[in-house]
C-alpha cells in the first residue's frame, strides 16, 4: 500500500472517529441555532460592563496575577532541578529516573483545578492554595518539555566535562543548559501567559483569584458586572502577553537589546517575583491533619475497584469515553475555525489592520477562562456533554490561531509569489503553496490542544458539562477518596494513552 493511499486512509478513519465523537457527546448544530438568542442575550448584557464595579475586581485580581507570576517562577525552577535526572542522556542515577518520570506523568495527568482543590484540602483556602496549584502545574509540565528538550540537545561538552571530574549539575549548568535556555526560557514565558488564565478561575475551589467573584455573578446573572471582570482580565492578560512576546523576541535573538538593559529586565522581572511571593499569606494548617492526607493516599493505594471496571452509564469506562469525545470533538471544531482565523490574522497574507484586528478578537477569546465559556454555553444548550465540546472548541481557537498564525509568519513565500505572478488566485495559493508548508505545525498544534482539552474536558462536570469532572470533584468534597483515587488512575491512565497515541502520530507524520 503505497504512502498516499494510508494518509488517504488515515484522514477517512480520522473524520469517522470524529464524527462519532460528535455523535456520542450528543452534537446538535440545529438546536445551538435555535438557541443562539440566549447567547446573544448573555453578551448583550455582558456590554456595557459595570464601570462602578472596578474598583472590586482590583484585589481579586492582583491575586490572581500573584499566584501566575508565583507559581511559574517556582514551578519553573523546580523543573529545572528536576528535569536532568529525567533526562536519558546524562550521567544521572538511572534507578531514580523511572519513578521521577511516572510522578511527572502523574502530575501532568490533573488540570491545574483538580491540583487547586487537592492543595486546598492540605493548605486551607486561599491564595497559597493557588499558587502551590500552579506550582505542581507548571512543574509538571516543564519537567517534561525540558528533559525532552535535554535529550535532543547535544551533550559532548556534557561528556567532556564528566570526563575532567565535573558533578553532573555542574556539567549540566555549564554545557546543557546554555542550549537550551532559549527554549526553556520561552516555554515559561508560555507557562505565565497561561497560567494567568488557570489561575483567574481557582477560586472555585476556594483557592483565591477572580474564580470565586466570577463564580458568583454568573450564578447571580449579574452579567454586566461579568462583563466587567472579563474586560479586566483581558487587559491583564494582554499586558502579561505584550511582556511575554517582548521578552521571547529577546532572549531567542529576534530583538536585540544591550546588555544593560537585560541585566534591567532580568533584575525586575526578579523583583517582581519576590514581591508576589512576599504578598502570599502563609498556609492555613488549622484543618490540615496527618489523617487527611493518609486517607487521600490510601484512595490512591486502595481505590474502588467496583467502579473502576462499572461499564455502565455512571462507571468510570463510560464517563471517560465521554471525556474523550468532548475533547476529540471540541478540538477538530476548534481547529477547523482556527484555519481561516490564522489566514486572516497574518500581516503576510491580509493588511495590517485586517490582520491586527482579527489577532485582538482571537486574544479577546483566548482571555477568557474555559470554565466562563461553559457557564455560558449551558443556558444556551442545557446540561450535557454537547456544552462541553462547545466550550473545548470556542477555547481551542484561542491556541490554536496563535500556533497557526504563528506557523504561517514563519513560512517561505517564494513559491506563493510566483504562483501570483503566473496570476493564480490567492485560493489556489494558500492550497498548493503554503498548506503543504503548514501540514506538520497544525497537525503538532492540534495535537498538542486535544492533549491539553483532555484535561480540561476532566473538569467541565463541574458546571454540568459532562465528563468526569464533576464525579472527581464530588468525590473529593465527600471525602470519598476511594472513588476518587479510581478516577484519578482512571485519568492517568487515559493520558497516558493519548500521550503515546500522539507520539506515534507525530513520528508518523
């Protein structure tokens, strides 16, 4: 069977999969249609915001930046630590390798929500909560980009230096990490912008930040001052996001600033962070007992068996089937919408101000928490798995544009230009000489979004959006951690396997 024929294959069996995804988590394009009014109620009262209603956000939003900021530097540097004794290349311990890896996979496996709500059963409420949620977040995940990052970097100066007598960190700092600090650097930079918006949405569980105040005029309908909140986390977030950018574009090279001035950035971006991490109020322990955590452990040890291997329609098998078709099919809508978004948001191919405004709407959208999309969405559609995929999609958009766009700022345009000059229309352009540039960074940023979804998709539940969020979450209040442990190996396992999936999808293309 010749290469075409299986790629021909692989897109047929690929479309048929989503279609039953879409079938399964119930998909209803009519009935959003005939219900779109009660979208366009909830932005019209959205708009004018609550101006009056400002000065209250300022606190709630301060934490929420606290935690990001706090969170990432921390999760960051721990990564750091961590991930050379992942990593296969060096000349680390290999017994300590195997468990540190499953403990990385395990932490990556949770949303930054369900880690919120562990930290605050452990710490109490509150803003350290959070910020030891975004911690373990973005530890997790910048462990495992690092260790990779680490083992496809080249180590002979690594080997020269263990061969003089140099410890491994001591190599590891000198020979490695120069490497690959652009990469590193600009993967935390990603980690702050998005953990602006995780963070704005833990106080649902009690875990400071915007999620609590949000929570509560949703609930109230009090959508204007909704309006207001968004409207203050999106200048938030694009402030954070013009810094992020400004700073990637030096330290990959793109920009050239002095040496003053980046010992300047680097003294108050560190600045910065210690005063976040100065203004975190210490733990509250007062609840906090030694049998707390050993009943959660023995969840984990001891989990419910019987409704781990439940087939039916409240077991786990089939609340995760769930999940994954909330997310396989959020994702491909997302992605299809994200295509012409990534066209038309590139000053390569559109006008300037065609192309800025069309980046300024998709940063409209990527600002708002997944969870105030689901809220939304569920008086439109009702309970149901079908306002989860609209969710995952409207959020998929977001990244995925900007991966998109991205991609296509990046591409060689020779080929479209004399496509032009031969007088080929810009269709027939974008079909023959860009897309077959473009095929491997959409299919890499799909991927990575259904792999991100997954654990979003986990806990939608929690506003009545099916999956298995809200099964976990209950569980956790109820202190029934037997049950939750089964969901929480139940997870793990699914990402796990989605992991290796992707894997061998990316090798493949």
């Amino acid at each position: 069977m010749s290469r075409r024929t299986k790629k021909g294959l692989f897109w047929v069996a690929l479309i048929l999969l989503i279609i039953l995804a879409a079938r399964a988590a119930g998909c209803s394009l009519p009935l959003f249609l005939s219900r779109r009014d009660h979208l366009t109620d909830i932005l019209e009262q959205m708009f004018p915001p609550d101006w009056g209603y400002f000065p209250r956000i300022l606190a709630p939003l301060w934490a929420t930046v606290q935690m990001s900021v706090t969170g990432t530097v921390l999760g960051a540097f721990l990564a750091l630590l961590t991930a050379p004794l992942c990593a296969g290349d060096l000349r680390t311990p290999r017994w300590l390798r195997p468990p540190l890896r499953v403990a990385v996979q395990v932490l990556r496996s949770f949303p930054a929500l369900i880690l919120a709500l562990t930290a605050a059963f452990l710490f109490g409420l509150g803003v350290f909560a959070g910020t030891a949620a975004i911690t373990a977040y973005t530890f997790a995940i910048m462990t495992r980009l690092t260790y990779d990052d680490i083992e496809t970097a080249s180590t002979s100066a690594y080997e020269a230096l263990t061969a003089m007598g140099a410890g491994p960190y001591r190599a590891f700092f000198r020979a490695v990490l120069p490497d690959i600090a652009p990469a590193y650097l600009s993967n935390a930079l990603y980690m702050l912008e998005t953990n602006v918006r995780h963070s704005a949405i833990l106080g649902y569980v009690g875990a400071g930040g915007l999620g609590l105040i949000l929570n509560e005029k949703v609930s109230w309908r009090e959508y204007d001052r909704v309006g207001a909140i968004l409207l203050a986390l999106f200048a938030a977030v694009c402030l954070i996001e013009a810094v992020s950018t400004y700073l990637t574009a030096v330290i990959t090279g793109r920009r050239r600033v002095s040496r003053r001035c980046r010992r300047a950035l680097m003294a108050g971006f560190g600045l910065l962070f210690l005063f976040c991490a100065a203004a975190t109020a210490p733990p509250d322990l007062s609840r906090t007992s030694v049998q707390t955590v050993k009943n959660m452990l023995g969840g984990l040890v001891r989990p419910d068996w019987s409704f781990f291997f439940d087939t039916g329609p409240g077991g786990l098998g089939r609340l995760l089937l769930e999940t994954v078709c909330i997310a396989l099919a959020g994702t491909a809508a997302g992605a299809l919408v994200a295509l012409p978004l990534a066209l038309l948001g590139t000053a390569r191919l559109m006008p300037r101000p065609v192309a800025a405004f069309f980046r300024f709407v998709v940063m409209a959208v990527r600002s708002v928490p997944f969870l105030i999309y689901g809220l939304i969405f569920i008086r439109v559609t009702g309970p149901g798995p079908f306002t989860g995929v609209l969710t995952i999609a409207v959020c998929s958009v977001g990244l995925i544009t900007k991966r998109f766009t991205e991609a296509i700022d990046g591409l060689d345009f020779r080929a479209s230009h004399a496509l032009a000059a031969m007088g080929v229309g810009p269709v027939l352009r974008v079909r023959y000489a860009l897309l077959p540039q473009l095929g491997p960074a959409f299919g890499s940023a799909a991927l990575y979004r259904f792999d991100v979804n997954i654990r979003e998709a986990s806990v939608l539940g929690l506003v009545g959006a099916g999956g298995i969020g809200a099964p976990l979450i209950f569980a956790m209040n109820q202190y029934a951690w037997d049950q939750a442990g089964a969901i929480a190996i139940g997870l793990v396992l699914l990402v796990l396997i989605i992991d290796v999936i992707s894997a061998r999808l990316r090798r493949a293309g």
